[in-house]
C-alpha cells in the first residue's frame, strides 16, 4: 500500500449530464448566494478567454512548486473531469503552462482549477479552455513529487473533494456535492425569480428593496 504522500485513489463517478444540465446557466454568485455565502475561492481568478467551468472534481495535492502528480492524474483524466489542483497557494513555481493545457484540452478536460501559479499566460488568453489559478510566473514546475490523487483538497479555503461538482464562471467557482444538486437547484430557480422580477421592478421606476433585509440577493 503507498504511503501517505504518495496515494493515487479512484475517480469518483462521473458526474450525471442531468444534473450538469440544470448548472449550465445558474450564475456562481446566485449559487453562492442559496449556499449561504460561506463556500467558494476568493484570490483565484480565471485566465481564459471564455467558456464556462462545469464538470466532475478529480483531485490533486502536491508540493508546492512540483507537478509530477498532475502528469499522474492525467492517466485518470475523463473528458468533462475539472483537474483541481492543491499546489498550497505557492506563487514560486507554474504548476501548468500551454503543454499541459493543450494535452488536457485535447483529452476533452473540462478545466483547471489551480491553487497555485500558472505560466504561458497567452495561450490561455487565447483559449476557451477554463482556468482558474492563484497567480502567474514564467518560472516552471519541479517533477519529484510527493503528490496524492483523489484525496480531499483545500482549494483557497474550499474543500473540494474527488468527484464534487465543480461549477465556474467570471466572479469564481463553487464545489459541491452532487447529492445536493437538486435542492440546490430548486433554490438557484427561486432565487433567479426573485432577482428578476427585483430588476423588472426598477425599470419600470418601482423601489423594491427586499434584497437588503433576509439577505437573500447578490447586490
């Protein structure tokens, strides 16, 4: 049995198309909101050109500064698998650059999600391949591990565990899990309903102020 440091465990399932579906539109700020604004990045930002980050959770935790174990979990990887990467927050080391994500992109890879630093930033500007990370710096990866697969990660103060459903767009990215989808959902419908009829409301010149007391919108 492989020592602790050095485990490569199974993906989680993948996640359902019917459930992906539902999250295709849901704004993270509206998601975020119906989970009671505790869950989600704050410093990691996305560096793609468009495209939106939806898909199945396969975990990494490495050293900072090294990406051995991310060239591991590339055997792992399923097209519509997010690679989310536990790289510490280091900003020392890229631990992905173009390489990297086009092989990824190719192997139809939904994203990355990188809690560390990235390089070839241009390329990533280029492309409507989601990635989110930390920070940038031309400076590359070691390749001597240790490193784990499909463990739970901390992703900038958010657990993420292997087969979550990862959901990103312009403000950032949500981790949850899917047993919760559905009544997930059901209050991300509710709450678009109320924001919508909020804004109709201040076209047509009307005060409507219900956002300020239950805490229940995004402004």
């Amino acid at each position: 049995m492989p020592l602790i440091g050095h485990r490569t465990n199974p993906n989680g399932p993948a996640v359902p198309e019917a459930i992906l579906d539902g999250f295709r539109t849901a704004p993270v700020s509206i998601i975020s909101d119906v989970m009671n604004r505790l869950h989600g990045t704050k410093a990691l930002r996305p560096y793609h050109r468009s495209g939106r980050l939806l898909g199945t959770a396969v975990t990494v935790k490495t050293r900072p500064g090294d990406n051995q174990t991310l060239h591991r979990a590339y055997e792992l990887l399923r097209p519509g698998d997010i690679l989310v990467v536990d790289g510490g927050g280091d900003l020392t080391q890229a631990l992905v650059g173009e390489i990297m994500m086009s092989r990824a992109r190719a192997m139809g890879v939904a994203g990355f999600v990188i809690d560390g630093a990235i390089r070839d930033v241009d390329a990533f500007q280029q492309a409507d391949f989601p990635c989110y990370a930390r920070g940038v710096t031309h400076r590359g990866p070691y390749k001597s591990g240790p490193g784990e697969i499909n463990v739970p990660v901390s992703i900038d103060g958010m657990v993420v565990m292997p087969g979550d459903v990862m959901v990103g767009d312009t403000d950032g990215i949500l981790a949850f899990d899917r047993a919760d989808a559905t009544e997930l959902l059901d209050l991300v419908r509710q709450q678009e309903e109320r924001e919508a009829n909020a804004l109709a409301a201040i076209a047509e010149g009307k005060v409507d102020s219900f956002y300020m007391g239950a805490g229940k919108a995004a402004s």
